[in-house]
C-alpha cells in the first residue's frame, strides 16, 4: 500500500478535510520530504492547473499523483449529477469529464463524491430517489467508459448519511456498481464515512474486496490517523486480505496544523506496516 496526502487549491472548500492549502509546489515539497508517495489534488478546474508543470514538479520530487477531486463542481457551481434539470446534469457530467480528461493527464483517476448529489422528495427540490438513482447510474455508466479511454478507473464515495442520501454503505456502493454497464468505476472507501455507517469497516472493506479503489486514511472526528478513536490494525489486515495495493490517501483536517497533520499521517504509516 502507497501513502498520499491531499492538497485543495479550492477557496470555496476553505474548512474542509485537506491536508494542505492553495500552494501546490510548497505542499508537494512538503509531501516529499516527509516520504509520502503521492498528492491527492482538489483544484477549481480543469484550467487551475497547468499538467505540463505538475507533472514535472511531482515527477522531480518523485511524486505521483494518486487522484484528483471533482468536488469544485458542488461547492463552487452547485452541479451534481441528479439535479432535476438535465440541462444542469449534462453541465455536471461536463465538468466531470473534464476533471478525468485532466487526471489522466497526470495518470491519476478522478473521484465523484459530493457530486453524486441527492434525491429529494419534494419534486421542486431534486428528483424522487428511482429517478435520481436511474439518472446516476447513466451517468456513471457515460464518465466510466469515458475514463476507460484515458486507461483510468473512475472512483465513486459513498458518503454518510449527513452528505448523501444516494449511497452510503459499502453494500450500497456494490449494488450500484453491479447495476452498472461499465465495469470500470470502483469504490473509494473513506475511514471517516465508514465510521459512521458500517457495522464492522474491516468487515466492510473485505466485503468490498477488488471493488476497492482507493482508500482515504482518517481518523473517525476527520483528524489525522491516530487523533481519534478508530482501530487501524483490523483494517490494515483487511486492506491486506483483500490484495489492496492503493493509496491510503489522507484526506484529513489540517489539525492542529497543516504541518503537524502531514506529520501525523506519514508517522502512522510507519507505525503501521503499510
């Protein structure tokens, strides 16, 4: 397993789970010097970046990029995938595209997290859950055969119940990928969502088996590991029964600071074998 951290270039994002803030190269550098193997990056757009630039820097600092985040599509223009207006959803596939078109760019898979959205029974507010369910799963279908052209997967969260009402469990992220045309979306399994809605997150975790794509590594109060209350030795021997060789990204608050949280992170790493 690989060690990755993440970065938000996103203002809008400001008090949300990042490690590091606004400055790629000092946080790559940053990264690198403490031995992550990667950045996680959360940027506005597929026009933030210049991948030319990004590929050097993290390839100078030998950096990968483990994957990029589509949520400036929410929280920057309110899109998501089961808006009740088409025209909007087909703006949120859009942009999602182009956050995969970007990714690949830097060999990397996108995520779809917040913007799966959610359903709504009041018909003036969202679509009724079958409906919203059918148009994401459409949706999903079109992004993974769109990433499976650049040879990337694409990575779906299932979120807790505060953020999402689409899916929430690692049983409900099977489902919906069973029901998929396309093979090629996997599941990204998030500690601190998990800590809310699974029984047992090992148990969840082997459930999920060679579905699992990515991991985001975080503590049950989105602290770094190690800040919190979770067990990580029945997970780490999960991950491991199940032959995931991911990421263990760290998509955690930079608590008590950026620094410290870095810190933190790598130390757990170590401490635990991975």
């Amino acid at each position: 397993m690989k060690s990755a951290i993440t970065i938000s270039l996103v203002p809008e994002a400001r008090g949300g789970p990042f490690v590091f803030w606004d400055d790629l190269p000092t946080a790559c550098r940053k990264a690198a010097a403490l031995g992550f193997d990667a950045v996680e990056i959360f940027a506005p757009g597929p026009d933030a970046l210049d991948v030319a630039d990004v590929r050097k820097l993290t390839g100078d600092l030998g950096l990968s990029v483990a994957a990029v985040g589509t949520g400036a599509g929410w929280v920057k223009h309110k899109l998501h995938l089961v808006l009740p207006d088409a025209t909007l959803r087909r703006k949120a596939i859009d942009f999602i595209k182009s956050i995969v078109d970007m990714g690949a760019a830097l060999n990397s898979p996108a995520i779809i997290g917040s913007m799966q959205g959610r359903w709504s029974a009041n018909i003036a507010e969202g679509l009724p859950r079958d409906a919203a369910m059918s148009v994401l799963r459409e949706a999903l279908n079109e992004l993974g055969e769109h990433a499976s052209q650049h040879k990337q997967v694409l990575l779906y969260e299932p979120l807790n119940r505060y953020e999402t009402n689409m899916v929430n469990t690692t049983a409900a992220g099977l489902e919906l990928l069973q029901s998929l045309a396309t093979g090629n979306v996997k599941l990204l399994s998030d500690l601190f969502h998990m800590n809310i809605e699974e029984v047992n997150i090992a148990g969840a975790l082997r459930s999920g088996g060679s579905a699992v794509g990515h991991v985001h590594f975080v503590d049950s109060n989105r602290r770094p590991a190690g800040n919190g209350h979770l067990e990580y030795s029945p997970i780490i021997t999960a991950l491991r029964n199940i032959h995931y060789k991911g990421y263990l990204s760290a998509e955690a608050l930079p608590w008590p600071d950026s620094d410290a949280a870095a810190k933190q992170t790598i130390e757990m790493y170590l401490i635990l074998g991975t």
